[in-house]
C-alpha cells in the first residue's frame, strides 16, 4: 500500500524520516504482522526549483494494505487516536496514495527484512574507501623472528605495482603483485593478525611489520573477472617454495612514502584493527633456512631412527626451532642416541620443543637462554624426573598415536599421543604403532577448509590432499601410503597412513595388506554391489578403525543368527542394527571394562546395552533374559561384510541415562508446532539462575559441572560432592578454584546463548533397542531409567520423542510409556536400564519416524508430558518418508585409490559453494549437510510459514539424502539446495567474531533470537591466566625436604581451611607426619613432571591457535574460551581435550594407585604425599600444581573410600 506524506521539514533527510518512522512500524503494536521489523520503502519528491534538498512531500510504501490501513487509523488525516509522527517540529501529515505502489517496490520490501538507514550509510562509506585506497608496497619480505628480537629476511622481492587493499566482505587485507597474465595475492584475514607495527625505521623507510596466528592465503586471481581464482600453496616466485613452510608468520612490508602509512592506519581503524604499535624492528639476513643448511638436515634425517626424526621434524614444522639451531643440537643428539637409545631421545625432544617455544615469549628484559642451553637442562629435567618411569599406557585399549596436520602451506605434527586403539592397531606388535599416522586435511589455523564463492576450492583441494592420497606423504625420508579412514574421523578430513613394517606374527605389512586381512567384501550374498561403491566400500573398511575397547572373546559355537523383525510388506526394519546377548556377557563385558578403568577396583552393576563391532558387523547388543550361559545374537542388518575375527569390540557402553538438552532446530520445530516460546524462556532463565548460584556453595557447583559434563576428566563433581560431605561448604578466597567457575560459567551461557543448549529437568536421553519379546503394542515404549546414585524411575503416559536431527515437522512424535511393568513381563526379569525399548509391531517402526533412525547406536530424546505439561501444546504431524539414498557405483571393483578419491569428493562436498553463513564465519563454506541444516533454520526464522514453508520442507528431504552420502557416494547437487528468503540473516546466526548489531543482521522474533538476546555473556579477557610454562627442575632432596617441612598452614590463607580438612580426615587412617622413603618422593616427584609434561602437551595440541595454548583452567574444566568463526572446530577439539585429559588423569591415578596387590593404605600414602607436592608447586605458582592437587585429592579420598569398604566388609567377615 502507498501512503502520501506531506509536510515534512526540508532540512529532514531521506534517512531521518525512516529512521522515525520505523520507531512506530517496528514497536508493539506492529509486531503480529511479522516475525521480523517490518520493512518499508521511503521516497522523497525531488525539488524541481532546486532550492531544497526534496519538495516536503513524498510516499511511504508498505508491504501489505492491512498494514497501511492500521497505521492511517493511528497517524493519518482525520485520526482521532492522539498519535502524531512530529520530525524537526513539524508533524507530518500522512493520507491514502492515489497511485498504486510500485511492483519493484512491493517486491523488495517484501522480500528483504529492514535496514537501519545510518549503519548502511555508514557501511556504505567503509565499502567505498576500501575499493579505492591502497597502499603502495616497495619491497615484501618474509622472514623469522628471532629469540634476540631480530626478524631475520629470508625471503624478498620488490615487484613493479606491488599494494595492499581491504576487503570488508571477506574481511581480509590483500596484497597484490600483478603479472601479464595474472595477478598474485596473499590473502590475510583481519582475525589473524597477531602484531601490528607502523613505523618509519632510522633510515627513512615507512613500514609495516606483521606477524601472523597462522600462515595467510596464497591466490591466483585472473585477469578476466569471469575465471574463478585459484589457491596456491606457495607463491611461484623464486626460491618462496623451500622457504613457505618456515617463515609465513611475519611480514615486512616497507612502503613507497608516508603517505601510505597513513592510508593503512585509516583503513585499520575502518576495519575496527586495533592495538597498532610504532617499535621498529631490527632487521638482518641470517640465513637460517638457507639451502645448503636444509640439505645438511635432510641427509641427517635419514639415518636416524623414525621415532627421533619424526621429534625432529616436528620441532622444524611446529616452528619451535629454526633449522640453524637445529644443526646445533646435533652432535648433542647424536651421541644421546648412541648413549641413551632412540626411545630415549624422542621422549626429551618431545619433552623439549614446549620449552623452546617459550624462549621466544619470554619479557624483553630477560636474559634469553641459548638454544643449547635450553636443551641442556630440558636434559637435566628429563633424565631427573621422567625417564624413569615405566611405559605410560597400562590401557590395552590405548596406543600412542602420532598426528600429522596437512594444511595449504606446511604440515603439523605432533605426539605421540595416548587414545583408544582400534581393531587394526591391536592386531600389530606395539613397537610397530609408530608406523601409524593419523593424517587430517585442514585450512591454516586448524580450521576446517573454506574458500570463497569464486575461488576454484575443488581444484585446489584435488591438487594438494589428492595428490598426499593417491602418491603418498613423505616425512623425514619415510613414505607414508593412505590406508583407510574411521566414519567419525572422516567428518574431521582425518584418515590413516601407514609405512612399511615387519611384524614377529604378520610379516611384511603395508597398507595392502592390512586392508585384505580385514575381510571379505566382495560377491557378498547381501550386499552384492558393495565393492563398486567407492564410499561404501570405504565405509566398510571403516569399522575396522572405529576407537573400541578390548573386550571379550566369543567362540564360533556362541554366536546365533536370527532374522530382522521386518513389517509385512517388507519396507521395515524394527530391529535394524540391533541384536541381544545374554547377561552373562554383559556382566562379563562390564566387569572387563570397569577393570581396565578402575584397576581391577569397585566394581558396580553392570550395563545391559553395548554398540559393538564384532567381525564383519556393527550396532547394539541389548540383553535378552532367555539366553543362557554365553551367547550373543546377531541379525542381517547388523552384518556389513564377511569376517572371522572373534572379539567383541565395545564402541559405547550405555551405563547410566544422558540429559535432555533443547538446541536451536529442536526449539524451532516445537515452537512451530504449538509449543509457547515462555515455556523455553522458562527452562533457560532456570538454567541461568542454577549456574549463577553455582558459586555459592561447593555443593551447587558440583551439581551444575555434573549437568553439564564439565570437569569430568578431572572427577571433580565426585570430589567436590565428597569434600561437601567433609563441610567443605566452598573455598571462597582461592583464586584458581574462582578462575574454574568461571570458566565453567562461560561455557555455559555461551552454549545456551549460541545453541540455545537448554537442560529440561526430568527428561531424558536413551539408546534405542527393540522389545523382541513383543510385550509393546504399537506406539508403545518402555523406558526404565536408572541413575547411577538415584532410585529407578519408570516413565508413563504420553511421551515426546524425538532424536537429533530433527528438521522435518513429523520428527517430532509422542508415544505411551507403559510405567512399571505388569508381574511376570519380560521387562521384570529383564529391565534394560537406561535404554528405551521401541515395540516390533506396527506398520512402521517409530525410530524410522524420528529423522530415518534405527537401533546400531542412535539416542533418542524423550520428554515424559505427564512430568512437563508445558509441551503438551504442540500437534504432530505425519512423519517424512526416508528412502535409501541411490548408491554412486563404477564400472569396476572398488580399489583403495577410488577410496582416496572419494575422500577427496567428500572434503570438496564440504568445502562447497557459499550460500549461508552458519554459526561461523561469513566467508567460509560449510559442510552440505550443514548448509542444509542453517539454510533451514535461517528460512524458518523469515519465512512467515515457518517450518512449513515449501522450501524447508525440501531441505528436510535434502538432509536425509546429505548424510547418507559418506555410504553412498552420492552428494546432493547444490543448486538443489533453495536459497535464503532475503540475504540478510537473524542476528542469532551471527558469529561470535562479529558484531551482530550491523546492516547484515536482523533481529529475530522467533523463540532461538529472543533467546539469544537474553543472554550477555562475560568478558573473557581475564579467564583463565596459567599456560605451560617450565621452571627449572628441583632435585629429589630438595623436593623432599620441602614437602617434609611444609606446614600444612603453609598455604595461602583460603586454602588453610581445605587443607586441614583434609589433613585431619587422612590422619585417620595414616601417619602424615611420617617422611617417606626417597625412592616413594622420587616418584610422585616423577609423575607430577610427567604431567606437567603431557597436560602442557594437551594445552598446545588441542588449542584453536598455535601459537596460544590453553590454560590449565580450560583444560581442567574441559572447555576452551577463545572466540571462534567456526564453533564446530572448537567442539572437535574440545572433545580432544577430554578425552585426553582423560587418559592422562586415569594414568596418574594409577600411578598413585600402584599394584592391585598393594595395601591400601600405601596407595593413601602415596596420595597423601603428590597432594603435598601439589601445594609445594602451587606456592611457586608452577603450571600444573592447581590441577594436580585435584588429581591428587581425588586419589587420596578414593583411598579413602577403598579402605572403609575394606574395612566394612573385613567386619561382615568377622561378625558371620
């Protein structure tokens, strides 16, 4: 609808008049029209006397007449309401338009969401001065800061028409070097700028030095506009390739004139790039990576075991040392290797490089160690303290495992690290673990790939992680061949490498013959086109990588084959995935499991459902009561190819119920159908509230870590739930103690605000297994939950039922829950705790309902509706049918090099055209399925359908389609996928780097955008302020005397109280005044040096930079603060963290634990004696004395507990 305006100010601009004119379209009484700011369109009549800017009329178009008619009832002419629109004193008068709108007009405001006029002049501005300034670059270099605060140039040129430029879009500053027949850039993004320096040096010369996070973008940019750009690796310059690796991370730039210094420094501050300085940086031509340094180390690799020279070659490539520093060493390696043994020497480079990286940190006015020097008593620390010790892993489900990072420009390495083996790893004798690579493709910054729209990602992608697949990797004169990939480790870009080896039982082995020793996959009777399909046959190959657990054998005569329970006519599987064992074997499993975990100690109960892998077939084993002795049962769905192998491995065990968390599609699907967006305001405002009053009392904050799973690798909520039980009613006063709350406070308000991650109280989280005793009518579920301390609850009545994804308006479904079960039910004799238990009967199998579920591992979401009514609003609809997506075959048998091929189509399906922003960077290119997923939930927030909309209701199609694709080969075509509604996106979608207030961003009325709002997350600048760094080693006596000495008020004023506590309970069951034996102090001196060592290991590998490794506060919590463009990187590694914490964590209680034949109270003593060590290294504020003593208080009232049951039971003995 047209509106006439007239009477408005002449000095009232265009801009003005919308700006306050949308302070009454977008308040309350305009808000039922859309779930976005109304969009209106503004127009001034020109003056045609010229005397004024507009004539003081004009026309206000709105999208609809309902609209137009409410706002002339409010302020048009002859409204009696009151309401008047008064702008530069003047009231405007506005009438009905007696034209009809323009169609353009009607069209653009329907289909774009409101612009705040002054961002998008002020945004404007900033476009226009970065396509038209530059800064006039006379010479480029790379080069290598020095420890002495020299850079060092190893690389320069001084090419013709050489400038630097911005680009707001990408936002990155280029610098180009035009050719005739193209033009090179390096890309460097604004996120990634470390240092900036603008200077004019002593001899006149106008620079800019800066230093980088990460290695920038190397590009080809064409001359014709019409030609896509290309990555490069390195620049094809001279002598750049050797050198790239090495010296990407600090750049010089000396310009034409001062006048380009001041144009730069303009553009940062439009860039909003602050923290600029004015030192200047020294400069010399050292040659430390010059080619015949580099041939000398080359030649000396090759003659040192791969152990030592994978060290060696890590030091190099993870930039710790420059390549002459490295020849220094090596006399002193050479005759450590001779002396001491290979082994030997990998542990102290290893145990080195941290410490040379931090000589470069150091405060300029330190004097700096040598690099010699540094080595010397990195030596000294080693040999006092670590070599010692017996092997690390006691775990036979673990292996030391090294990583290599395959980026654009270099490659990472790192390790060995602990993890959980797999089948093909425990097949080989453990010296030949080191012939293992874990090998992922990754952008600069550990980021997944990402290009921009017109940059030729397939070509690149091809070019260089094509070429190490199908050619191989080549590390220190060793060959690597690709070998096979795990299903989780491939949404990483991760796979497997192998070289070479001979095993005592195998032979010869290489990647050849690994992958014949797996199975059959040929002319299987079930699956006859198997080896055709590239992706199939790959994902196959696969479950032989999965990360198990070691677990029992089972011998031929104790295996059963029965049928899938299929619907009538044949289209449904109800127990797809899933066979039984019997309860012999889950107890024997669990107990196998529990020994490995807790050292043969407390054993408790036992779980009655597994995901496995056992020979060629993979999904769930659930208990049947009415198997006897030893006996598991297997179905063809379980079954993926022909094998002989005779352990079960276990993937997951289910032994105790998972939580209930909403997220942002969940939470927009159940808005849409029905449920009140107060009802989520509710839960969040409670979850807010419970982590707030979490630092009130140990007790809360236990509780709070435990809902979330923070500090779970440390057992701090048992720890802190066990020191509540000693009155320890909270440590108010200590420093690290606040720093973890806090940290654990952020990470949470950051899941809730950015995933909208909401805990529903008395809801749940189960596997799925199937009632093959046909007790459930259809659309009944059993689910019988038991926490691990807590009474049983059975739920009943209507139950909400879904499972993640959920993207389809019938994912959501409510099934009956049928309580306790009547006398005499199988589910009396056999409960399944903590699973939910779908009926076999019907037309169609619930899970398939839920997303395209089945029953090999998939977790299923319920919210009982009698327990929370407030979902009781919503209406279900029909569930989205989900048909096996069509298999991409060849003309041939699969081999291993199609294989790699796939992995290759598969990143480049990831690293796919631009068509969203996900929860990460603007720029980026996302996964499809999770172009998919954001394409969904950013057109369900426009869209005034919703969910329903007819384009959301193809991308559900879509999705089931994108991720089946890593077992099909078949990726979905992007321009499949629809676009957004309008290209500006809900504010929620922004990412955590950006300011989501600018012209790109809208604020959503749906529930997850005012959800999002309701959160203000806390400064992270000041989280967390204790990174690895070393000290110098103390000896044994010393050590001891300091410990013997050490009064337990010694300690900081707010841990007194703590440790008297702790004191007084360990004094009853041992003499802590009693010295120990220097041998027992050596130790536990020992295993704190080789904590230290690893968790300082963990903090650099698992950080999101390389050059900034995570505090001991984020790694005992679990979390990582540092803001991120890509959020699911900062998941990846978050969950690296835990996991090897974890390890680390179990091996160090062992230590403290000693032999299983050990008393107990010794095992207390030594305890007793590492939480002593722990407040001597605290005093000295020494990285890792925080965590350890944790580590240490969790060992001594673990003893604690061993010895009262020991006790008790000594008792019971006695009494009967």
């Amino acid at each position: 609808m047209e509106i006439f305006m007239h009477n408005i100010s002449f000095n009232v601009t265009r801009h003005r008049l919308t700006t306050e004119l949308a302070t009454i379209l977008h308040g309350s009484r305009y808000s039922h029209f859309s779930s976005v700011p109304l969009n209106f369109h503004v127009h001034l009549y020109k003056d045609k006397k010229g005397l004024h800017q507009h004539s003081g009329c004009g026309t206000l178009t709105l999208s609809s007449e309902e609209i137009g008619h409410q706002f002339l009832s409010e302020y048009g002419d002859g409204s009696f309401t009151g309401l008047d629109c008064t702008v530069s004193n003047r009231r405007i008068r506005f009438k009905i338009g007696k034209n009809a709108p323009r169609p353009d007009v009607l069209e653009s405001i329907a289909r774009d969401p409101y612009i705040d006029p002054n961002a998008a002049k002020e945004q404007e501005r900033i476009e226009r001065s970065f396509r038209e300034e530059k800064v006039m670059i006379k010479t480029l270099q790379f080069g290598w800061e020095c420890r002495d605060y020299v850079f060092s140039v190893e690389w320069e040129q001084s090419p013709d028409g050489c400038h630097l430029s911005f680009n707001d879009e990408r936002r990155d500053l280029r610098i180009r070097i035009p050719r005739p027949y193209d033009t090179l850039a390096i890309s460097i993004r604004f996120s990634n700028l470390q240092t900036k320096s603008v200077h004019t040096t002593h001899t006149r010369e106008p620079v800019i030095f800066l230093t980088l996070e990460s290695p920038p973008a190397f590009e080809s940019e064409p001359l014709e506009s019409d030609r896509p750009r290309r990555r490069l690796s390195t620049l094809p310059l001279t002598d750049h390739a050797p050198l790239s690796p090495y010296v990407t991370l600090a750049l010089r730039l000396v310009c034409k004139s001062q006048n380009d210094l001041d144009v730069f420094l303009t553009l940062c501050k439009d860039a909003k790039i602050h923290h600029i300085g004015d030192a200047e940086t020294l400069i010399e031509r050292r040659r430390l990576f010059a080619p015949s340094v580099a041939e000398k180390l080359e030649r000396w690799l090759r003659t040192l075991n791969w152990c030592i020279a994978f060290q060696i070659e890590s030091l190099l490539r993870n930039l710790s040392i420059d390549m002459t520093e490295m020849l220094q060493l090596m006399p002193i390696i050479h005759k450590l290797r001779q002396s001491k043994g290979k082994k030997h020497v990998a542990g102290l480079l290893a145990y080195f490089g941290p410490r040379a990286m931090e000589l470069s940190w150091g405060d300029a006015s330190e004097e700096k160690e040598t690099i010699v020097d540094c080595f010397s008593q990195a030596q000294k620390d080693y040999e006092a303290h670590l070599s010692p010790l017996s092997p690390r892993i006691a775990d036979p489900s673990l292996f030391e495992a090294y990583h290599v990072e395959v980026t654009p420009t270099t490659i990472r390495m790192s390790g060995p690290h602990p993890e959980r083996s797999n089948r093909i790893i425990r097949r080989y004798a453990s010296n030949n673990h080191e012939s293992f690579l874990r090998v992922s493709f990754v952008d600069e910054g550990r980021l997944h790939y990402r290009f921009d729209r017109d940059i030729d990602g397939k070509d690149f992608v091809q070019a260089r992680v094509g070429t190490i697949l199908l050619n191989g990797l080549s590390i220190a004169g060793r060959n690597f061949e690709f070998l096979a990939y795990s299903q989780s480790a491939l949404k990483e870009h991760a796979v497997w490498f192998v070289k070479p080896f001979r095993d005592p039982l195998h032979g010869y082995v290489n990647a050849e013959a690994i992958i014949k020793s797996i199975g059959s996959f040929e002319n299987l009777p079930f699956d006859k086109s198997l080896i055709y399909c590239p992706a199939r046959y790959g994902a196959r190959i696969s479950q032989a990588f999965t990360a198990t657990d070691v677990s029992i054998t089972i011998h031929p005569e104790e295996v059963i084959h029965e049928q899938d329970f299929m619907s009538k006519n044949g289209k449904y599987c109800f127990t797809d995935g899933v066979g039984t064992m019997s309860r012999e074997v889950a107890i024997e499993v669990s107990g196998g499991l529990t020994s490995l975990r807790q050292h043969g100690r407390n054993r408790r109960g036992y779980s009655r459902a597994f995901q496995i892998r056992f020979q060629g077939s993979k999904g769930m084993l659930s208990i049947d009561y009415t198997l006897e002795g030893r006996a598991i049962c297997l179905r063809p769905s379980m079954i993926k190819f022909e094998d002989t192998t005779l352990e079960i491995e276990i993937a997951r065990a289910f032994d105790r119920p998972g939580p209930y968390f909403l997220n942002r599609p969940l939470i927009m699907l159940l808005e849409n159908l029905g449920v009140k967006y107060e009802v989520f305001k509710s839960f969040q405002d409670k979850a807010v509230r419970e982590t707030e009053q979490s630092v009130e009392s140990i007790a809360k904050a236990a509780r709070m870590l435990e809902t979330y799973g923070l500090g779970s690798s440390y057992r701090l909520p048992a720890v802190m739930l066990a020191l509540a039980k000693l009155d320890v009613d909270d440590i108010p006063n200590n420093s690290f103690y606040r720093q973890i709350l806090l940290c654990a406070t952020h990470h949470i308000l950051r899941l809730l605000k950015n995933r909208a991650r909401i805990p529903i109280p008395g809801a749940w989280t189960l596997v799925g297994v199937a009632d093959i005793h046909k007790c459930l009518q259809e659309g009944e579920i059993f689910a019988c939950i038991k926490p691990i301390d807590g009474s049983v609850i059975y739920l009943e009545g209507p139950v909400l039922v879904s499972r993640s994804p959920t993207i389809h308006p019938g994912d959501v479904q409510i099934a009956f829950a049928i309580g306790r079960p009547p006398d005499g039910s199988c589910f009396t004799r056999e409960p399944l705790f903590n699973t939910v238990v779908f009926s076999v009967l019907g037309s169609r199998p619930l899970p398939s309902c839920l997303g395209g579920g089945d029953l090999d591992g998939d977790v299923y979401n319920l919210i009982p509706l009698n327990e929370r009514p407030e979902f009781n609003q919503l209406k279900t609809y029909k569930p989205a049918e989900y048909p096996q997506a069509q298999k991409k075959l060849l003309d041939h048998p699969s081999t291993m090099g199609d294989v790699a091929q796939f992995v290759v189509e598969y990143i480049n399906s990831d690293v796919c055209e631009h068509f969203s922003c996900s929860e990460g960077d603007s720029d980026s290119r996302f996964k499809v399925v999770g172009i998919i997923a954001i394409n969904w939930l950013i057109i369900a927030d426009q869209s005034p359908e919703g969910i329903l909309d007819k384009r959301c209701l193809e991308l559900a199609r879509l999705h089931s389609d994108a991720v089946d694709y890593p077992k099909s080969g078949n990726p979905v075509a992007l321009e499949r996928i629809p676009k957004l509604v309008f290209p500006v996106k809900p504010d929620w979608n922004a990412p955590e780097t950006v300011n989501a207030d600018s012209a790109k961003y809208y604020k959503s009325t749906r529930a997850i955008g005012r959800l999002f709002r309701d959160i203000t997350l806390p400064l992270t600048e000041n989280l967390g302020t204790r990174r690895p760094r070393h000290r110098r080693g103390a000896t044994v006596d010393n050590l001891s005397n300091a410990m013997h000495g050490l009064s337990i008020t010694d300690g900081r004023d707010d841990d007194d109280f703590l440790q008297r506590v702790v004191k007084e309970r360990t004094n009853e069951f041992i003499d802590t005044s009693r010295r120990p034996p220097m041998a027992v102090t050596e130790m536990i001196e020992g295993t704190f040096e080789r904590y230290v060592s690893e968790l300082s290991a963990i903090c650099a590998t698992c950080s999101l930079s390389y050059s900034r490794p995570l505090t001991e506060e984020e790694a005992i919590m679990g979390t990582i603060v540092q803001k991120t463009s890509q959020p699911r990187l900062r998941l990846d590694m978050t969950a690296k963290l835990r996991e090897r914490t974890d390890i680390l964590v179990c091996s160090i209680r062992e230590d403290l634990m000693g032999e299983d034949d050990e008393n107990l109270e010794e095992h207390l003593q030594r305890a007793w004696l590492a939480w002593k060590l722990s407040i001597v290294q605290r005093l000295s504020m020494s990285f890792g004395g925080e965590s350890f003593g944790w580590v240490a208080l969790g060992a001594i009232l673990e003893a604690i507990k061993d010895i009262e049951a020991a006790q008790l039971e000594d008792s019971l003995h006695r009494f009967y």
